[in-house]
C-alpha cells in the first residue's frame, strides 16, 4: 500500500510535499524561540517532473486513483460482528506535534482521531508533549462551523466535509488549537 501512496513510484520526481516555516514562541521562562515546523502542501500544489526520471511501478492514472479512495471517508469494520463506523474525516487529520496523519478511533460511541505520536517510530519521543491526545470528529466539525472562514462558517457538517474535499484541505490538530490549512489559506481556530 506505501507504493501505491508514494509519488515517488509513478517514476516521476516530486518537489513540494511539504514547506518549511519558521515559528517563534515565548516559554514559561519568557525566552523567545525559533523553531521550523514543517506543513504539509496539498497535493494539488505539488510539482511533478514532466520526464520520468526511473522506470515507474505504477501508473499515474492509478496514483491519482488511490489518492482519491485515500482521501474518501472509509468504514472501519475491525471488530468482528460490529455495525460498520463512518470515518469522514480520514485523510484531512494531522498531528500538531509529529505532523503525522492521525489515526481514525471509535471513542464513547462516536468517531474520533488520535495520535500517539510515533509510538510505532523508532525515534526518541519528545518530553515536552503529552504521549497522545484524542478529538471527536463532532467536536472538530462544530469548530471548522464556528471559525472565520467564509468557506466553512456556519455551514452543516455535510456541507464542511464537502468544502474539505474540495479545498484538498488539511486539519492540523493540538491540544490548544486547530489549523485550517488550505489553498494559501491558514486559519486558526481556539
């Protein structure tokens, strides 16, 4: 399945996946900090080669298919005997910390997302952030509804799941805020 999501198969070189900014914070001890953040770029805006640069393994007709399911909400059946669950935001979460894709979890009876922050990495966790977090999909929909944007604001769920697919946008969460990111678009939401 990572061939089949990697770009990097359709044997064509790729720029652009993700941009680097520069975030400054003030810390509890009031010294300022520069850090870059790394942000995923839809992949709309990403720039292909026009040559192919190594023999393809897939197609590009089949990548841009598989993007498609990818980003399309999907049943999780992983109980045996359950009633299929409704993910409809999978694809368009991501972690604040890690900047991972999180991952799709049925929490008190409805959908929810969570990451555990590269539990299953090899690289050493960060001691400053919480070990994982969750957010209901509920919660997350009645913010986008509330937030600045003319494109999400007082819209109905079904409307802003739509205005995400189209947008190709990307829901960076954390525990004090999300990120609306797309087009040329950020927006912040407490």
């Amino acid at each position: 399945m990572r061939i089949l999501r990697n770009p990097r198969y359709t044997g064509r070189a790729v720029w652009g996946q993700q941009r680097t900014e520069h975030e400054v914070t003030l810390s509890e001890n009031r010294v300022l900090s520069d850090r870059e953040v790394r942000r995923r770029v839809p992949a709309s805006e990403w720039t292909f080669s026009e040559r192919v640069a190594h023999p393809p393994l897939v197609t590009m007709e089949v990548f841009v298919a598989v993007q498609d399911v990818i980003a399309a909400p999907r049943r999780d059946t992983e109980k045996v005997g359950s009633t299929p669950r409704l993910y409809r935001l999978v694809g368009h979460m991501y972690c604040e910390f890690c900047e991972r894709s999180m991952e799709s979890h049925w929490s008190h009876g409805k959908p929810a997302y969570r990451c555990k922050h590269g539990v299953r990495n090899r690289n050493a966790p960060v001691q400053e952030r919480v070990k994982q977090f969750y957010v209901r999909e509920d919660e997350v929909l009645r913010r986008l509804a509330w937030c600045n944007s003319p494109d999400f604001h007082g819209r109905s769920q079904t409307q802003i799941i739509d205005a995400l697919r189209s947008l190709d946008a990307v829901i960076v969460y954390g525990p004090t805020n999300i990120v609306l990111e797309y087009g040329e678009d950020v927006v912040t939401i407490p």
